[in-house]
C-alpha cells in the first residue's frame, strides 16, 4: 500500500475494509466461545438444605432454610411442601401455623441438568421446652401441668386443661415422668394416674386407685409393665391398660402405715425403690424378686454420666450405687450441708444430675420447701461442695422438687415461689442458671396459686 498516498480515499477504503474484517473475525471468535462456555455450563449441585433429612421443631419456631450448593447464574430455583410450589427463591423461610408432617423439596435447575434435596419437618405443638407439673390449689384446683418455650419465648399455663376439656388431672399431682413419648402425672388422690401424649398433651387413658391409697410416683419398665409407688407400698401394673397387677414383696412385716415408698428407678436388670421404713429396696426387673436392700436411703435417684445411680442418706451422706453390681460407696456432707428427706408431704427430692458434665445437684431446703441456695457436687472433688453454686434473690423461696437439669443445655432450671406465707404462693418465678457458672441466665415470672411440684423436659 506504499503506492497509495497516506490521504488517498482509496487507501481508507482499503483500511476501513481491513479493520471491519478483523472485528468480524474476533467477533465470530468471541461467539463461538461464548457458546462452547454455555453449552459447557456446569449442572447445580446440592449437598444440603441447611437441616437435616429429618427435622422436628416447636409450633411457632421459625426455620430459614439455606441450601448448601453449588449453582451458576441463570439457575432457577423452586421451594414445594407437600407438593405444593410456595417459593421460587434460593433460601425459604419455613414458617408452619399447624402442627404436623411437612415433606420439603427443594430443586435448582439450568440448562444443563436439575439438583435436587428432600427432608421432612415434624411440627410438635410441645417440643424441646419446660414442663412444671403442678400440686394445684388443694380445696380449689386439681393438678395442673404448665409449659414454657425458651427458643420461642412462649408459655401455655394449664396445658392439659387446654387438650382436654372437661378432663382433670387429681388432687396434689405431685409427680410426672416422660417414657416413651407419654407424660405420666402422678396425684395423690382422685385420679391416680393419668397419661397424655407429651407433645400434644392429648389425654390417653388413666387409672384412680382405691380411695385409701395415695398414689407416689411411677415408671416404666418396658413397653408392657411399670411399677407404681404408694401410700402403701409398690406395686406392678400393666400399662395397656393401666392396670395394678401385684405388690412388690420386702413390706410385709411393716406396719401398713409405714409402708410408704416414694422415688423408683428402673434401670437394666433392676429395679430401685425407696421405703420410708427400709431404705432402697432393689428388685430383679424380670422375676420382682427382692435382691438388696440399702438401709437409710431417704432421696434418689440421679444417674451421673459416668452410668452410677445417686440416693441420699440420712440427710447426710450421698451415696454412690453401681447399677450393675449394686455395690455402694458413701460419701459423708458437710456438716453445713443437708439433704432434706422427701417424706412428710411427700415429694420427688431435689436430687438430679448433670447429662453433659459428671455432676450432681440438691438444693438446700427444708421438707416443706423454702431456702433458695444450689449445691453442685462433683464426684471426687470433694471440696465442690464447700459453698453455694448458685443461689436465688433474697425473697425466693424453693418449692416442690425445686431443680431439674436441661439436658438439651445442662442448665439447671429451679421453680420459686416469694418466700413467706399467703399470697407468696401466687408469685411463681421459674429461674434459669447456667450449669457451668451457676450465673442466672433468665428468669420468668407468672402469677396463680399454681404450687409447682416437678420439672420435666420433652
């Protein structure tokens, strides 16, 4: 081009024709490679939903649901419950209103392939939260059972009553166990027995003894029998239906009003009772043969997580038990320190264990209540208990069994009244401490002559 002179028209032409050439090419370039890049586009993946396959929360919780993946731009997204389509975005805020069985699938796609993730939800109406069960007003209320949930900062006070219209529990119900998925509410009088489902709180069936026994506590065995302790003794019942089948034998040279037991423990191939007048009588699970008996054992039983049982002795010795070859270790208190019997007005003790931390825990109280100061004792550190872990403010007062441990959070959750007499009573504070501090972490206040008498956790 060196024969054309830099202005001629000719050569812009030419130069014009030259460049419009190039930037043909690099854009056929550039197509072609944008279309290797999308047709080579890599499919979604998904590893999770952000719960797992099978997930069971409170009614009112609220669950954000974050997929872990691995996805493109240009992939769409599509949230079904129950096979209903309800979002279209990468993240779904499961929000139930109703209790019940909610199947999740959640599904990426793009143009070259779909991922997809299942779980199931299950929606209890009780969950994962505090259940006090209550003595009643004695002469005005039966027994009552309250709930509170600290992860959705909610409380149903009278539950039962709830669940159940026209259906009341007894007189003074002083006991309550969970076994199985079934909340058993021990009365000492009217209707002995009374059994719900624990996270509905829907009745299934119940049991009134004869009206000169008063019933203690209770636990199952196995899916067939319990035994049932009374003013009067232990007894074997079937539980479908609830049914008293036989006494446990070791009672009879006692005085018929001195045959009282209280707590029961059923643990592998035995069985753990505590007798007013003899101590803790052990029975074979299978043949309900009285094998031991370990006089002078007044409160138990809490099982450590190192597998030992604990009861009390005397008010004055703690008293380790192997559950498999029944040998005994005591291990003398504090003069200062003293663990009130449960007899009297009989009730389940303050004695409980830790679930994450080998630790035990009593309160310092009186048979009738009162006091406001946590031990915490530590197997083998024996100066543990050379002062209070935790205590309440000044004007709270213990009642009823008065701590249990969260085993969700191993914080000990402790039932107050206001200390005095009268219409104390009415102010109910259900206190929270930290297991490892003894720092109060929450504390929740609510009015009524409830008479809190058990803690239990479902």
């Amino acid at each position: 081009m060196e024969n054309f002179p830099p202005n001629s028209s000719i050569f812009n032409r030419l130069k014009l024709r030259t460049i419009t050439t190039l930037l043909l090419l690099l854009s056929i370039t550039l197509f072609s490679t944008s279309c290797e890049k999308e047709d080579d586009i890599a499919a979604p993946r998904v590893t999770n939903i952000g719960i797992t396959a099978d997930t069971t929360i409170t009614l009112g919780s609220r669950v954000t649901l974050t997929p872990s993946q691995y996805s493109l731009p240009g992939t769409t997204f599509q949230w079904k419950i129950n096979g209903t389509v309800v979002s279209t975005e990468p993240n779904y805020l499961f929000e139930p209103d109703n209790v019940g069985i909610f199947k999740i699938e959640y599904q990426a796609t793009n143009k070259s392939g779909v991922a997809s993730k299942e779980a199931t939800i299950t929606v209890k109406k009780y969950y994962r939260g505090i259940i006090i069960i209550n003595e009643g007003w004695f002469g005005h209320e039966n027994g009552s059972v309250n709930y509170f949930n600290l992860n959705t900062n909610s409380q149903h006070l009278n539950a039962f009553k709830e669940n159940n219209s026209g259906l009341d529990l007894g007189t003074t119900t002083q006991y309550g166990t969970i076994e199985n998925g079934n909340l058993y509410m021990i009365s000492k009088m009217g209707q002995s027995i009374v059994v719900a489902d624990a996270y509905t709180m829907k009745s299934k069936g119940s049991l009134t003894l004869e009206s000169n026994i008063s019933a203690r506590a209770f636990t199952s065995v196995n899916e067939q029998y319990g035994i049932l302790t009374t003013s009067i003794g232990a007894f074997k019942l079937t539980l479908n239906p609830l049914s008293i089948q036989e006494s446990l034998s070791g009672l009879e040279d006692v005085n018929e009003r001195r045959r009282q037991c209280g707590a029961v423990y059923a643990s592998g191939k035995y069985i753990f009772v505590i007798s007013q007048e003899k101590g803790a009588l052990i029975y074979n699970s299978n043949t309900m043969e009285l094998v031991k008996t370990i006089e002078g054992i007044e409160v138990g039983f809490a099982r450590t997580k190192d597998g030992n049982l604990w009861a009390s002795k005397n008010q004055t010795e703690l008293v380790r038990i192997n559950p498999s070859t029944l040998e005994t270790t005591e291990y003398p208190l504090p003069e200062s320190v003293k663990i009130h019997n449960s007899w009297g007005a009989w009730n389940a003790g303050s004695l409980c264990a830790a679930h994450k931390e080998n630790a035990l825990y009593f309160t310092k109280a009186g048979m009738w209540g009162g006091g406001n100061a946590i031990y915490k004792y530590i197997p083998g550190q024996e100066s543990s208990l050379d002062q209070i872990f935790a205590r309440g403010e000044d004007d709270d007062a213990f009642y009823g069994a008065s701590i249990r441990v969260d085993p969700t959070t191993d914080n000990i959750v402790a039932t107050y009244t206001k200390s005095g007499w009268g219409a104390g009573f009415s102010d109910n504070r259900l206190v929270i401490f930290s297991g490892k501090t003894g720092e109060e972490i929450k504390r929740i206040t609510y009015d009524h002559y409830w008479f809190p008498s058990m803690i239990l956790f479902n």
